[in-house]
C-alpha cells in the first residue's frame, strides 16, 4: 500500500495551540491530504489552512519504499509526474542515495521503472510551514491560454511568502521564466536543495534568480497601468503587449500579434526599459524601446503643384521675385524650414566631400550663406525671416515623425492660442491631459499689473533689419551688457542662439521701425516649431521635436502668474513653490558679476527720482531728459527694488511638460521684448543642440539637491550623466 507523503511537523492538537517544542522534541505525524486547487487570482481565493512559522531549517522526513512522490520527468521545463518509491540503493561511485521509482507511462499500460535522486523528487502534499523566499518547490501552473486546467506540477523557485495583499499566496517563478501566484495547496517541496538554489535551476534563469534571491526584498516594479501598451522581450525579440490585468507583483498581458496571454513579474528585465539611440541610417527612430517612443520618419511630399525657381535672367530683384508667405492649417504643420519649398524655393546640398548647401531663390537667384540670404530677403520685402532657412547638413527639412502607437489624439492642445499647433499623443491609454486654462503671456497678478507695464523701453530706427549692431539701440544694450561680463557670448545670429546670454538679450519691440522679420525679434514672433505632447511610463507627460530642429531655434516661454515678493512668500507658505521663478534678474545678475562692475545700491529715493519722469519709453533718436533713467540705472544697482516671481498655478503651456534631464538639449534664457525693464524678464527655451526628429526636450530644472526640505526628486532621463536625483 503506498504511503502517504509525511514531514516531521507539529501534530495537528499541537498545531492549533502553536505549541513550541525544542530541537528532538518534534513527533512524525501524516499531513492531511488537501484538495489542489489554484486561486487563479480571484477575488475570493479559497480558505488555506494556517502556515506555522518557518524554522531554521525545515525537517524533512526520508522517504521509504512505497511512498508517492512527484518525480522530474523528462527534464526542468517539463512536468513532474507521480510515481512510487519501489528500491532505494547506493550509488557506489557519488556514495549518495538513490530511488527506483515506478510511474505509469501516459499512452502505455503497467509501469515504467525510473532511477532518481532527491533533488528529482517532491512530496505530494503541501509543506505546513511557511516556505522561506529561494526554497526549491514544484507548483501548479495554469495556462491563461487554455481553457481547461491541466493540473500539471512545474519546477520553480519561491519568490515570495504569502501575504495578506498577495491573498495568502505564494509568488513562484518557474524554471522556464515564467511567474504566477499560487495557492498554498498547489506548492510541494523538493526533498533536496543546494544551498544556492539558483544552481538548481535551469541555466536560462541561473542568473535571474541569483540576482533576485540576493537582493530581495530590495525589488524595483514597474509601474504599469491597466489597458496600457508596453514592450516586452520574447525569444530574444520586441513584442508590444497590452495589461489586461495588475495584481501586486505580476501583471497579465497580451501580445498583439497573436492575442497570447501571460503572466509577467513586474520586476523583470524582460519590461524593456533601456534606451537606444535613434537609427539614422534606417531613419526608424526609437530612442527607447518604450512603446510610447517608437514610431517612424515619413518624408513631407512637397505637391507637384508648387511652384518652382524659374530660370534665371539678368533682372533686378524686387517684391515680384517672390511669393509671400500667408499661414495656413497645413503649412503650420509643417517644419518651417520645409515651407520656403512650397513657395517656389528649393534647396540644394551639393560637393562631393565637404557637403554645401544652396538656397535657389523663385526667381533662380542662388544664395550661399545667410548674408546673401538676408540682403535678398531685405530688397525682395519677404515676409518670411531668415530662420526659415537653414544652411546646415545635418537637417533634413522633410522629416517628420510619426508615433507607432496613439490611443488618444489631440490636434491642438493650446486651441489656437500658440502660433502652432501643440498636439497630444498618448499610446499607454486613451486619458487626457486635464483640462488647465492655456495661456501664452504671463498674467500679473493683483499689485502687479500696473508695475508691470510695458514702461521701460528703448527702440530704433534701422530699416535694414538690424543687420548692423553697432546702429541698432536695442542691440547695443546687449552688447553693453556683455562687456559688463565679459564674456563670448553674443546676440542673435541669424535670429538663433548659439549659446546662453548671461546679461540678457534685449530685443527690439513695436515702437522701434524695424520690421517683424528683424534679426533681433525672435521670442515675440512666437514658436514657429509645431511640437507634441506625449505620455510615457516613466515619467509622465514629455514633449518631442516632430522636425529636425536646429541648435539655437526658439520653442517656447515659460508663462504663468506674475507675483510679487510679499505675495510669492504667502504663496509659498500656502502651496508648493517648486513651480516659482524668481524674476529678480537684475538681482541675480550683479550677485554673479565680477568684483570692480558691481553697481552702486539703489536707494528707494532714487528709485523715485526715476519714476518722476514724464517718460518712461527711451527713444534712440531723442536726445531728453528720458535718458535719465538709463543713467541712474546704469550706475546703480536695484537690490532694495522689490522683487518679483512667476508661478505657474491653473493655467497650463507647453514649457511645464519639459522633463529634466542630466543631458538637456534646451536652455533658459532671459530675454527682454515687451519690456526693458530688468525686473520682468521673458524666460525662453531656446535648443543648444540639432534635435532631430521624435527626439524628446528637456533641460536641466537647475534645482540643488537638498535645497527644499522633505521633498526628493529622482531623475528618470538615464543619460550617461544621470545624477540620479535633482531636488
């Protein structure tokens, strides 16, 4: 008759009363078969009987002829299969016990005789104390993909302990990689283990386990989120899948192609998350392996019906040479560098080794470089500004990037407001942004407004675009600014930037003559670069470049609430000040000037004396008494000026989906327009870089780690300079 399985456990009186017994004083008693059944991740699993504590050591009972046992059958990723002790010998070369164990063939009749050893064998009945994490086990395992339940035993290694957010069942990783929760019913011991039960494995999960063993509980999930899609790995490839299913430790999923369902630890590297560079040979782009990042190049079709340059003939070039450029829904999607080629342009890259590009005019004038450019876009009166044009080789003008993935599209998230459209994607799930006022120009709050009018402002006079900066008032004070500092940095070149400006920029603005296509009107021309809001897994909203984007190109301002001091200290005692810059730029400023340019301190008195003038507005071309202004402020310095701050709060733009990154391709700029006044700075994102396209924006949010007490930021860009954290 066989026996059944039987460990050196408490007797079941002693059980109830968790008596405690000393070392010798355990008794051998028959556990109490159970009934298999899986939980299958219900809602109601099944009762379990309570585990006992889990000893030092689990004492394990030696088996003896006709005891019914779970034997390894073919090999560690099949199925175990019952059998019955039938012989116990020596093995006379390994000086170890061994097992003749009979079991009945699948399609054959009688018994089949087979030789094991322990680490081959499972007890039939569950253990009754609480397994510790890396105990070797076999456990049932039910295929999400069929219908009916096999019942069949699998090899694998204790994850986890039953919990009660677990439902009182164990987390089991299988030998084949796989994972699921099981019932305390469904989980046998093997008789014998290694002491590093990863050497027990099969070899694919050799080093998975190992990792997991000797770092538990310390455990990193991935966040996922129901109807989700995400990229798993599977036989060596990438495989979208979409969650059907979180539960703790383990999420469903199923694969796209072929509609399988499986079971995946959340901690597993098999959720790929590591980033790749774009392929620019293959111009597929996916600088993550993230489902929300993949997506692909399609090349801007220019339509046959465009015009295009005429032959060239001996003329002088005037207004009639070109097409004016009139803005329309379809053109503003486009790159700007591409809408000068559906105006009659084209463009050129020419040279055998050291590539060139040329720009043929409509009227088949060939332009090489951007003062060629400038002057003709000046005698032609083109409305379209020298930053629609690109003599670089690395943009491709055409390209635009188009997301894999989209369960939820917007066409325009700023609904006009932005001189583009701001589009959103989200490829994870069909949620939106939630739904903020959107503005473009900050809004001064109450004590604010009348400070902060446009009241401290000088103009020019030039009508050749401001192409000479030493004619240029505006210009010039910039220029004045950067011999204060002395430093190489420079204005404006070619309506880009190729660097920041620590003084400042100051543009020119609607009282000077000059026109909107000046070289120096850059930030309140608006972005010209149509960009897309996209959700990702890791860090929430971001924002991409849907075109080659060139270093220096302006994207867009940082706008919220104009407060002052006082009102941004009560601010910050109410709300969260992470999201408040301080506009105190002429304060900022002197603090990081070098020692002998300081200026003197601005009394309040003197402040006054300014403010007494009957004009604000320095005019170039006026030689008054409005000068005074200038030269109280050019030799004093505004430290006992108040101060103001901008917050954003309700209102919402597209600067605040810029994530930080360790390795930013956007800056922050000081730029002055509106007003000439150093207290109310623009501040503008501008590129330091070429962006090409689907590449994500960022910038350094320049926070000091441990500078706001009880709040920690941890960067998620994975850069090669990832500091790890940035508040």
């Amino acid at each position: 008759m066989a026996q059944r399985s039987t460990y050196c456990v408490y007797s079941a009186r002693e059980a109830s009363s968790h008596k405690k017994f000393k070392k010798g004083e355990l008794e051998s008693v028959a556990v109490v078969e159970l009934p298999l059944c899986h939980s299958s991740y219900s809602s109601n699993p099944p009762p379990s009987i309570p585990l006992l504590p889990t000893p030092a050591f689990i004492p394990r009972r030696s088996p003896v002829v006709g005891q019914v046992i779970y034997m390894l059958w073919k090999n560690l990723l099949h199925c175990w299969k019952k059998a019955t002790i039938h012989k116990i010998i020596m093995n006379e070369t390994t000086q170890q016990m061994e097992y003749v164990v009979h079991y009945k063939p699948t399609k054959k009749p009688g018994y089949l005789a087979r030789r094991i050893t322990l680490k081959e064998m499972a007890y039939d009945l569950p253990c009754p104390y609480m397994l510790p994490v890396g105990a070797r086990v076999i456990a049932k395992y039910v295929d999400e993909n069929r219908s009916e339940d096999d019942g069949m035993f699998y090899a694998g290694v204790v994850a986890d302990y039953p919990k009660i957010t677990t439902k009182n069942r164990y987390l089991i990783f299988f030998d084949d990689g796989s994972a699921q929760y099981v019932s305390q019913e469904a989980v046998f011991l093997v008789f014998e283990s290694s002491k590093d039960v990863w050497n027990d494995v099969y070899p694919t999960s050799y080093n998975f386990i190992q990792n997991y063993i000797i770092e538990y509980p310390e455990c990193l999930l991935v966040r996922l989120k129901e109807g989700s899609l995400v990229s798993v790995e599977w036989n060596g490839l990438c495989h979208l899948v979409r969650v059907l299913e979180v539960d703790y430790a383990l999420a469903k999923v199923q694969f796209e192609t072929d509609e399988r369902i499986e079971w995946i630890y959340r901690g597993s590297g098999r959720f790929l998350l590591d980033c790749n560079k774009a392929d620019v040979s293959s111009r597929t782009v996916q600088p993550d392996l993230l489902v929300e990042y993949q997506g692909s190049i399609k090349k801007v079709i220019v339509p046959a019906h465009a015009p295009r340059p005429r032959q060239l003939q001996s003329h002088r070039c005037s207004s009639n040479c070109i097409t004016q450029y009139f803005r329309n829904a379809e053109l503003d999607k486009l790159s700007p560098l591409a809408v000068p080629l559906f105006l009659g342009w084209s463009r050129e890259v020419v040279g055998l080794h050291e590539k060139e590009v040329l720009y043929v005019a409509p009227c088949g004038v060939r332009l090489s470089n951007y003062s060629e450019l400038t002057k003709y876009l000046l005698n032609t009166d083109c409305n379209m500004p020298v930053d629609y044009f690109y003599f670089g080789t690395g943009v491709n003008i055409l390209d635009e990037f188009v997301p894999a993935h989209v369960l939820l599209k917007v066409d325009d998230f700023s609904h006009g407001k932005e001189s583009r459209p701001v589009e959103i994607v989200n490829a994870l799930d069909p949620n939106n942004l939630p739904d903020f006022k959107y503005i473009t120009q900050s809004e001064a709050s109450h004590g604010v407004a009348e400070r902060a009018k446009r009241t401290f402002l000088t103009c020019c006079d030039c009508t050749d675009n401001c192409m000479d900066a030493s004619k240029c008032a505006c210009l010039k004070l910039t220029m004045e600014r950067l011999a204060i500092w002395n430093t190489n940095s420079t204005t404006y070149q070619n309506r880009r930037l190729n660097g920041q400006v620590t003084g400042g920029l100051y543009e020119c603005n609607d009282i000077c003559k000059c026109k909107m296509t000046c070289l120096n009107r850059v930030v309140q021309s608006g972005s010209m670069w149509p960009l897309q809001i996209f959700n990702t897994a890791r860090k929430g909203w971001g924002v991409r470049a849907l075109h080659d984007i060139p270093n220096g190109s302006f994207l867009c301002t940082y706008t919220g609430e104009l407060l002052t001091d006082e009102e941004a200290k009560m601010r910050d005692e109410r709300y969260d000040s992470t999201y408040m810059a301080n506009l105190n730029y002429a304060r900022l400023d002197e603090d990081g000037k070098p020692e002998g340019t300081k200026k003197k301190q601005l009394t309040s008195q003197d402040y006054n004396d300014c403010l007494q003038d009957d004009c604000f507005v320095v005019d170039a071309r006026v030689n008054g008494n409005a000068s005074r202004f200038f030269n109280v402020c050019s030799n004093y310095s505004m430290e006992n000026v108040q101060a103001f701050y901008l917050r954003w709060n309700v209102t919402n733009c597209i600067f605040l989906m810029f994530q930080h990154t360790c390795d930013p391709n956007v800056i922050l700029q000081h730029v002055f327009s509106d007003t000439h006044n150093v207290r109310f700075p623009q501040l503008a994102f501008f590129t330091t870089c070429l962006v090409k396209a689907g590449s994500e924006l960022g910038f350094d949010y320049g926070y000091k780690v441990g500078s706001v007490p009880g709040k920690q930021w941890y960067c998620s860009c994975r850069t090669p300079y990832c500091q790890g954290r940035f508040l």
